[in-house]
C-alpha cells in the first residue's frame, strides 16, 4: 500500500487519467511528460484558462481542477498524428496572438464574461486558422470531463457490475 | 536414431499430445484427462490464469492510458490488428500484434489472432447455435464443397452434452432451422426488440427474431458452480477476461477442470512446428516443439494427437508436417489440404431509429447484445439468385444524448443533463461463404518466422455469390425494417477483408471420401487414424451459426471414440 501511496504522489492525475510529470524539470516547461508535443509552462496555463472557460467550475469542480488540459495534451501527444498537433499548436499560438491584439492583454488576464465571449464567437464563426485547435480542444475537454474519475464516480456514475438487466426500463417519456 | 535419449524421451512422452489451448483444445483437454489420459496441452503463447491473469478486469474507463483509445503510434505498427472491434486498451494484451508473428497477404486478409493460454475463447463474442441439418445438407442439397459425413442425429447429443457444462442460455423457439439446446434462461428482449420481432412475426411465416443465444451463466447450475464460476453480472467487459466467470472460456472452465483432474500438463511457450510422422509405424508419434523463450527444439510423444491451433495455424501446422509419406503435408492424399477455406461475411449492416415506445428504455447491460435472426434465405427451398443465406443481429437501444454545443455552465448542465435517445435499431450480416478451391492457405516458399516456421500464405477473398447476398441482406432488411416503421434506415456496407470476421473455417475439411477430404466423420485422418483436427479447420462448409458451440460438441464427441477406439486397441 506505502508503496502504491508513494507512486500516486508522484504522478498527476488529469481527469482519472494517471500521467507521468516531465522528467527534467525544465523551467518553463509542462509539467507532464510529453512525446511529441514542445508546450511551455505559460501555454500549458493558457489551455487551462480556455478549458476552465468551457468547463467551468460552478457548484461542482470545474476542468483546472480536474485537470483536463492536461488530459486534451496527454491524447494530443499520444493519439493523433502529427499533422494535427501541429494544427493544435500553430492554432494556439495564433489564439494567444489575437486575443493580444483584440484586447491588449493576454487571455489569462481576462474577466470570466470576456473569455466566454472570445469562445462562444469563436464557437459560431472560427477562424480558419483556429479551427482545428478549438475542435480538438473543445472535444477533448469534453471526453476528459465526461471520462473523468470524478463524473463517472459522483455525478453520472459508470457502474462496473450491474448484475441486471431490465429490457422495459419504465421512463417519462416527456 | 541410436542418439535419443530413452529417459528425456520417457520423461516427454504423455498418452495424448493437445495441440492449442482456445476453446476446442480446452475441451480435448478436459475430456481426456476426466478420463484418466495423462494429457499434454501446447500452447504458442504465455499462460493466462484465471482472474489472476487478467489486468484490466476491474478498471474504469479513466484508469486506461487514454481511455481505452490505443496509441497512434500501436495503431501505425498494427493496421491488421487495429481493425478488429476489440483492439482496444482493455483488452489488446490478449491480441497478436502484426509483427509478432507475420504472414503473407496473397489476397488482403485481415487474420485476428490471440495467442495465449485459452486463446480467443477470452476474446470471442459468446454466441452460440446449433446446426441442423438444413446446415448438415446444404453442400450436397446445393452442390458445393462435398457432402458433411454426418447429420444432426450425430451430435445432437454432443451439443446437449457441451452446453450443460459450458453453460448456454436461450429460449427454446421450436424452430427447425436452429434447433433448441440444453439452456439456461435466456437473456429476455428489450421493448423495442420485442416489438420488431412481433411484427416480423406477423408479416413472415418463415422469419423469426430470438433472444440471441449465448455462453453466459444467466442461472448457474451446480455443475457451473463446480467449476469455480458464479452468475454473468451483466457488465459486458469480457474480452478483459471475467472475474466471476460469467461466460464461458477455456481459462475459467475446462482448463482448470482439467488440471484437478491432476492429468494435464500445460506447457505456455510452444510453437508447435510439426506433427512427427513415422514411416515406419505408419502412424503419428508425436510432434516437435520449438520454446519460444529459448528457441530449443524438443519432441514430445504421444499415443494420439489432437490439432486444435485455430483454423489456418492447423492448416500451417499440417502443411508443414512433411514425411517421406507425407511429401505434402500431413495427412494430404487429396492435396485438399488448406483448400476450400471458408469464413463469415459480416460486410453489411443497417441501421434506423424507432419513435415509438418511449415509455421505455433499458436498464442494467445484456451480455448476450439482444436478438438473433436465424437463416431465413434458401432454408426449406432455393429461391434466390445466390447460394446459401444469413444470419442476422438484431438489437436495440438507447442512448444519452448529451449535446456539446455551447460553452460554460450551460454546456456543463446539458452534459450532466442527457436527454434519452429514441430507439436504435441495428443489425449485422452473418452470411454464409462457400468453400472454394481457389480459396487456400499455403506455405510461403522462401519467409520463416522467428521459430523457423515457413509464413502462412493466405489466398482468401469474397466472390459474386457474396456480393448478391450482401445486397439481399440490405433490401430485406430494409423492407424489415420499413415495415416495422423505423425511420432513418441506413445501409452500411464495408469494404473490409475476409478475416475480420474471426470465423475463418476450412483446409483440413471432414467429408465421406479420403479423395476429396481431409478428415473422416470422426474427425480423424482418412490417411493417419491417430490424428484429429475438432477446430475451425474441419469444418466442411460454414452455415452461419456462430461456429464455436459446434466446435465444442466435435471435440467432445471425437475425444469419445478416439477413447474407445484406443481401448479396442485400433488406435
């Protein structure tokens, strides 16, 4: 038990996800460790704000808390190709870039209403070159929450033994 | 040879060798040692123990590296693999990777394998049917292939027989063309599953919609009990390996009944290279091993045989069990060996929503996926263009719609918030495939894998007969389907290869006449009374019963008169 006790201390948990911290420590650096993707401290801040923005924290925790941008760059790094994390990356920084230049501070500074403003007009009218990043952002940060250890175990919970099956399950039909 | 060593030949010499350890070895191996023959039971791959061996059993989605999903990178070096449903992180541990063991694709074919104590009977989708005779007769009734040597009286009993002790639950439909079994309860239809088989009922005489039949303990009998396993608990998780038992396997049933018998040997690590025949006394003495840990070659010598390393390994196996007798292959007179192969088209299915009935939804999780519609084509007479039929799934469902659009506290109260889908109404082929010369194994003339083993040649490919069945498939059920008054009908028809159905048949196939046959109705050698095949590779034509019940009752029925062939001194 010590033993298990000891490796969750030391890995990150994102969303149920256990990932592995980044080896060197190297500053600026995210804090997981990534195969492919090169993403720096502040980017790695800047996708929690925007993941906290789409799933915010209200009565119950929200993504920061859960981790999920960590989650989005874990699967980013590990399942798509490489086409799309570049389309990931080159999106990002272009997003850093215009919300610069919009509001003459970074996203991160930014009130709560001015960040869902940036999102929700990018969510109706992306720009081409945000697209991809915002999708798969947006996407990932949903799987992450839904899949996460903390929804599947308190809010929708994932039974692991039914131990039954009723075929006229009675249900309002409103 | 004067240089053996009597003592390490001695110390490797059992009554029965069981080559494969999946669900036909599993059963050679119980029935054997039950009755007292020291067994030896080869197996590719590593052990996998029951429960013990099974590490993702208990995990929730999130506790996967990426929720399940396998890496780009694992998905690159295994485009084979990765097509098959269940590669997944749950269980791919359970599956061969591409480069583990190679073949060559003379046609493209997709060949799903798992090689491990208990092979793919931890993986397989647990259906289970019985042939009639309107299966036993389709080659001669139909003129293809060559006439089954046996009927349905002949293994009535041998289902009955594997079906009590591995446990199978079903309704008894009274249907001739799929005849009823020794069950436990079946796994009842959902609302709207019932309602398509009420109307199927009235608008056809000849077409039925069942509780899908399948290897689940739904009400454990004691002799289920016996075995160390308890009641299916409904999680539909199985290709992880089942704690509690619940389906069916060779690790969690006959191979650990096997072992209280205190008969069976397993040795994990075995690539059986050859059978060993000697020319002298005309027989088969035993089969020659390569470890695939140390890559030492070693012989093991038994009485009898039994080949049942999955369908084309067989036929690998076989092939490559060449003699001064036997320059062909084992047992290979005709040169039918690894010809007429067979599998299942499972290219098409359907789909469509249904409106009605939404006072209802399900509950809980049904392991045996819903219904099942019995071969309804050419059963009782020829009235298509093609040869032969299907088979079909039939299953409902539905599902939490959680709409993603948006974002904020309103997107997380309408993902918390699912709204319940209306019906999901969809459906599979099972067709049936018919056995052709030019659809062969083979062995590669100049490849070998790591074991020394020349590579499987496979020349496997669909024909016209099961295009103009696929379009079939899709106009009755469409009009099925239309008649049920489901909306949204969409046909989807795959482009995949022959292999992905996992139900490859063939090669080393039964028949009346050791000219034309590989096997007689015993499943035993027409040319070597010592050797017999009860896998996928006997099978003569394929129906479109999921073909793994038949296994089991060929390998139970073979082992008895193999066993009294042995006492009267034949063998």
């Amino acid at each position: 038990m010590e033993r298990r006790l000891v490796i969750k201390q030391v890995l990150i948990m994102a969303g149920g996800l256990a990932l592995l911290p980044s080896c060197l420590r190297e500053q600026g650096k995210s804090t997981i460790k990534l195969q492919h993707l090169d993403v720096s401290m502040e980017q790695e801040n800047l996708l929690a704000d925007i993941a906290e923005t789409i799933i915010p924290r209200t009565k119950t925790p929200g993504a920061k808390e859960l981790k999920l941008h960590l989650f989005v760059l874990k699967m980013l790094d590990d399942c798509y190709e490489e086409a799309d994390q570049r389309l990931f990356m080159s999106g990002l920084s272009a997003f850093n870039e215009k919300t610069a230049d919009q509001f003459s501070k970074s996203f991160r500074k930014l009130s709560v209403h001015q960040r869902e403003g940036i999102l929700t007009k990018l969510e109706k009218d992306p720009a081409p070159e945000l697209s991809a990043f915002y999708k798969i952002m947006k996407d990932k940060t949903i799987d992450g929450y839904l899949n996460s250890k903390y929804v599947m175990t308190s809010l929708i919970i994932y039974e692991l033994v039914p131990g039954r099956y009723n075929g006229y399950f009675p249900v309002k039909t409103a | 040879m004067p240089n053996i060593n009597i003592d390490a030949a001695k110390a490797n010499t059992y009554d029965v060798i069981v080559i494969g350890s999946g669900i036909s070895g599993g059963w050679a191996a119980k029935e054997f040692t039950e009755k007292g023959f020291k067994t030896l039971v080869l197996e590719r791959g590593r052990d996998v123990q029951h429960i013990k061996d099974y590490p993702t059993t208990n995990k929730y989605p999130f506790e996967f590296e990426h929720i399940g999903e396998p890496a780009l990178s694992i998905k690159k070096e295994n485009p084979i693999v990765s097509r098959c449903y269940a590669f997944k992180e749950d269980a791919m541990h359970f599956m061969v990777k591409d480069n583990e063991h190679p073949y060559v694709q003379e046609k493209p074919f997709d060949w799903i394998r798992g090689y491990q104590v208990g092979g793919k009977s931890l993986l397989w989708a647990r259906q289970t049917q019985r042939w009639s005779d309107f299966d036993f007769e389709g080659p001669a009734r139909d003129d293809f292939a060559v006439d089954w040597p046996i009927r349905y009286k002949d293994i009535a009993s041998w289902y009955s027989y594997v079906e009590k002790f591995a446990g199978i639950s079903g309704n008894k439909d009274g249907l001739a063309e799929l005849p009823d079994g020794d069950f436990l309860p079946a796994f009842p239809l959902n609302a709207a599953e019932d309602y398509f088989k009420g109307v199927i009922k009235s608008r056809y005489s000849n077409r039925h919609v069942i509780s899908a039949r399948c290897a689940h303990l739904s009400k454990p009998n004691q002799i289920h009990l016996d075995q160390g396993r308890a009641k299916c608990q409904n999680r539909t998780l199985c290709q992880r390996g089942c704690p509690f038992g619940g389906y069916f396997s060779s690790n969690a049933s006959t191979l650990p009944w096997a072992a209280k018998t205190g008969n069976l040997t397993l040795r994990p690590f075995s690539v059986v290279e050859s059978v060993i025949y000697d020319d002298a006394k005309g027989k088969v003495t035993g089969v020659s091993v390569v470890d695939t840990n140390t890559k030492e070659t070693t012989a093991y010598y038994a009485r009898i045989v039994f080949v049942n390393a999955g369908a084309l390994n067989t036929n690998l196996i076989l092939l490559n069990s060449k003699s001064k007798r036997f320059p062909n292959g084992l047992g290979n007179d005709s040169g039918v060996l690894g010809k007429y192969v067979a599998f299942h088209n499972y290219s098409a299915r359907i789909s469509a929503e249904y409106d009605g009935l939404k006072q209802f939804a399900t509950d809980g999780r049904n392991p045996a996926g819903g219904g099942y519609m019995p071969r309804f084509r050419n059963v009782f007479k020829q009235e298509t263009n093609f040869k032969r039929g299907y088979a079909a799934g039939f299953y409902a469902s539905r599902y939490m719609e959680r709409d993603r659009s948006g974002i904020g506290g309103s997107l997380k109260d309408s993902l918390l918030h699912g709204k319940l889908s209306p019906w999901i109404v969809g459906s599979h082929m099972m067709g049936e495939t018919i056995p052709k010369e030019s659809n062969f194994v083979s062995l590669s003339t100049d490849k070998k894998d790591s074991w020394g083993v020349p590579l499987l040649n496979i020349a496997v490919a669909y024909d016209e007969n099961d295009e103009l069945m696929k379009k079939d498939y899709i106009e009755q059920l469409t009009e099925m389907f239309t008649e049920a008054g489901f909306k949204n009908i969409t046909p989807n028809v795959s482009s995949q290869a022959p292999g992905l159905d996992i139900h490859e048949m063939g090669g080393a196939r039964m028949g009346h006449d050791p000219k034309t046959s590989i096997l007689n109705k015993w499943n035993q050698m027409h040319a070597c009374n010592n050797v017999f095949v009860t896998d996928g590779a006997c099978m003569t034509s394929t129906s479109t019963q999921n073909p793994s019940l038949t296994y089991m009752a060929f390998t139970a029925r073979s082992v008895d008169y193999a066993v009294k062939s042995m006492n009267q001194g034949e063998i």
